[in-house]
C-alpha cells in the first residue's frame, strides 16, 4: 500500500513538474512576442531637428528619415543620406528596432510629412535632379514602380535599401556637391 502511495505521489509530482514547466515556457513565450511588437514611426513637427547638425526638418524639402533604436531617443534625420550615413557607419553600436523614410510618390516634395514606411522595404532613387536638405538626396517609394516613374521623370538610378553603400552617403558637405551656390 505505500507503494502505491509512493508511485500516486511521484506521479503528481511528475505531472506538477511539467505543469510549471510548460506555464514558464508560455510566460517566457510572452516575454519574447511583447519585444516583437510593431515600432511605429513618430510623426515629426515644426521642433524635431536633425540628430546630426540640429535643422530643423520641417524648413527643407526632400525626404526624411527617423531610426529608432533598442534604448534612447530615436535619431530624426532632414535627408535619406544622412540616415544611411550613420546606419552604414561601422562606429554605429546602437541597436536599431526600425528604420523609417518617407513615400515620396505620397509624399509632397516641398513640405513632406507622415506617409512614413519602412526604410528596409523601400526603393531608393539616386542621382536625380531633385534636392534635399542637404543637396543630392535619394528619393524613397514604396514601391519600385513608384521609384521608377520617378526616376524617369527626375533622373536617377532605382537601388533597394541593400543596396546602398557607404561611398553614395558620404557627408562631405552638400556645399561641395551643390552646383548652385
């Protein structure tokens, strides 16, 4: 008779034992989906000024850009240059959550705001004769077709997010590049 108390109680034990384990495995489980949940882009306003040199976005034209990262304040950026600039920078130890730039197919050239996407699906133009902030920009679309009828229009080339190289986003100063001062 106490065996068989002694096996019903090894039993429970057993069962218990894995009860808690599959609930720790649930609460972990939890843990992990509540760090996937979607970074939004911030909208900007007449305040947000560029991590980089302090312009305030909203006084120039051509696409912006936003990087949030795992810890602190998110880096605003007045041009889609300056974005890769410090994203492709091997100084770059920050972790980032989300890359966002602006739709220009949506977006108004001269005054963008909100038509926010994700920096790493977009389609970049390069070598247009449209400026930004900055002088020569890369135009961002959400999608190729978008990116292409720009580029007809404007001139350009159409690169997605990868293939953008550290050498086409290097800030020597817009003052060098810009023909028109």
């Amino acid at each position: 008779m106490k065996t068989c108390h002694i096996q019903t109680l090894r039993a429970t034990v057993i069962a218990v034992t894995l009860a808690l384990s599959f609930a720790g495995s649930a609460v972990l489980g939890g843990c992990s989906q509540s760090e996937s949940v979607a970074v939004k882009p911030i909208e900007i306003t007449r305040s947000t000024a560029s991590s980089i040199d302090g312009m305030i976005l909203m006084d120039y034209p051509g696409p912006k850009a936003q990087i949030q990262y795992d810890q602190g304040s998110p880096d605003f950026f007045c041009d889609t240059v300056e974005m890769f600039s410090i994203y492709l920078t091997p100084e770059q130890h920050k972790r980032v959550r989300a890359m966002f730039v602006q739709d220009m197919a949506k977006a108004d050239w001269n005054n963008p705001t909100a038509d926010w996407i994700d920096a790493k699906t977009a389609f970049f133009v390069a070598g247009s004769k449209r400026l930004g902030a900055m002088g020569p920009t890369l135009g961002s679309f959400s999608s190729e077709a978008d990116a292409r009828k720009f580029a007809a229009r404007e001139g350009g080339k159409v690169y997605r997010f990868d293939q953008i190289t550290p050498d086409m986003v290097v800030l020597d100063g817009g003052v060098l590049k810009d023909k028109q001062m």
